[in-house]
C-alpha cells in the first residue's frame, strides 16, 4: 500500500529516471553523432600532400643543355621555342622520355629586347594573331600548353590577349600559363574569360642565375606549395640551374612535397581558386627559411 503521495513521488522518481536515462540516451546519441561528424569532417579536412610543377622555359636553342633538362627526375613540362634549332627534336627526346611539352610562344616585350622569330606584336591586328599562333603550335610537336615567353607589352593589351586566348581555346585541350613578366599582366584573366584551363607561374626560379639563389627560390617554391597546396615554378636550361634541380630534386619526398605534371596542377589550380590563394611569391612565406639548412 503506498499513499498517494509516496506514490506520486515514487512516480516522479520512475519519471525522472526514465527521462534522465533518456537524456543519457540522448547524450549518446548526440555524442556518436557529434564524433562520426568530426570524423568525417576531419577525414575531409586531412590536407592534401603539398606538390609542385616545374615549367622549364625557353627550350630549342641549345641541344645539350636541352637533353640534361630532359634528364631530370620527375614529370617536368618543356616549353620550347618555336622557330629555333632544336625545338622538334627536344620536343620529341621530351616526350619519348614521357615528359609534358609545351609552347613558349613569344609575347613582344617592353622595349630594348630581342623577341625572336614567331612572336605576337602589338601591331598586329586579330588575323595576323591567329596565323602567326598557329605556325608557332604547327612547329612543336606533342604540345599540351601554352606560356608567354615574355610578353610585358602585349600581356597588358586586352584586346589582343582576349582575340590570342580564343585562338587557343579552339586548339582542343590546351591549357594556358601566364608566365606573369609584368605585374600589368591581363593574360589569366583573358584565357579564364575564354574558358581555358589556366593559371598563373608563382616564381620564377632563377632570375639569379646563381646556385645559393636558385636554392633560397626553390625553397620558397616548396614553402608556398605548403601554404597553398601547390605551387607553380618556372627555370630555365642554365647550367647552375640544371646542378641545382639535379641536386634538389630528389629531396621532395623528403619534405613531404611531390612533384606533379603541370597539366594536373593547372588543372587542379583552373577548378579550385583556394590551391590559388594570391600569397605573394616574392613576400615573406613562412616556413621557407632553413628548408634546406642540412646543406651546405
Ligand atoms: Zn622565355
């Protein structure tokens, strides 16, 4: 016999442990939710390994330096030169070796230097682009993309950049890189317009043609692949360039760092704008001080 009060609280005490094992249960259930959430938001937030492409610019002149470039470890990319000695068959020895090949395709400069043969000029008008264009693709084998070997007058001109990204874009598959010779440069913004698969160099690698400076700017290259997920450089065939990719090349794994081809990495750059996060190649990047401090 139990009173009505007593029952009551007895009641309540049945109540309030059945809603306290409900809130247990509760808990749990929002704790497992919570954590296969963090889980899966961990598992989708892991970041991606930091990788890098490597453009060597301004190939065909000279045959042997050429043949070394070749040589390096790694999916590098070719551009070459059209109209010069060695385009076509460096073209080729590129890709028997299963490297990318690219055109340089020579932009008019500001003044005081030498272009070269097969370059755009701002005195051209739209058809003299587009022909000139296409001898210059018609001259390199095996091209998979486009960069402006330098170009710091006519990138800045739209017109000319947004009739010269058309005519790439109608060569199926090509991407486009800016090589960015001028600050002023209009040429991304031109081939996004026109829908290329496109981007933009970071550094250029050895404008110091000098083994320490070559080393500091791959270094940096390595730091802002860390900081953006990739990271995009452009060297040349010099002989203190080629000692110092044969040297530091083989060290990216060692830095958690992987060389990818530059068709991936444009591509991979054209469809995320975060893996292009506009940090200033030439500013402070943390991380990029004592890269290679191992080394002397
Ligand atoms: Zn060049």
């Amino acid at each position: 016999m139990v009173c009505c009060c007593c029952e009551v609280e007895g009641v309540r005490v049945v109540r309030r442990i059945i809603s306290e094992g409900s809130v247990w249960m509760n808990n749990i259930v929002v704790t497992g939710f919570l954590l296969v959430a963090w889980m899966t938001i961990a598992v989708a937030e892991e970041p991606a390994p930091a990788t890098i492409a490597l453009v060597i610019d301004d190939v065909g002149y000279l045959l042997a330096p050429g043949l070394r470039a070749i040589a390096l470890p790694g999916p590098l990319a070719y551009s070459v030169l059209p109209h010069t000695p060695y385009a076509v068959s460096l073209a080729e020895a590129a890709h028997r070796a299963g490297k990318e090949v690219m055109l340089h395709l020579p932009m008019e400069p500001r003044e005081g230097l030498s272009l070269g043969p097969g370059g755009l000029l701002h005195t051209m008008n739209h058809l003299e682009l587009s022909q000139t264009l296409r001898t210059d693709l018609a001259l390199i084998p095996h091209i998979r993309g486009v960069n402006n070997h330098m170009g710091s007058l006519l990138t800045q001109q739209s017109e000319a950049m947004a009739w010269v990204m058309a005519d790439i874009k109608s060569h199926e598959g090509l991407f486009f890189i800016d090589s960015r010779t001028t600050a002023a440069t209009v040429a991304l913004d031109a081939a996004q317009k026109a829908g290329l698969s496109a981007t933009r160099r970071d550094l250029f690698l050895d404008n110091v043609s000098q083994p320490a400076a070559i080393r500091v700017q791959f270094a940096r290259l390595v730091a802002l692949a860390r900081l953006q997920g990739t990271a995009l450089g452009i060297a040349h065939p010099r002989p203190a360039t080629l000692q110092m990719l044969e040297d530091l090349l083989p060290r990216l794994p060692a830095l958690g760092v992987r060389l990818r081809p530059v068709s991936e990495t444009v591509a991979r750059r054209a469809a995320n704008p975060t893996l292009l996060q506009r940090y200033n190649p030439y500013g402070p990047l943390p991380g990029a001080e004592g890269i290679f401090d191992t080394e002397k």
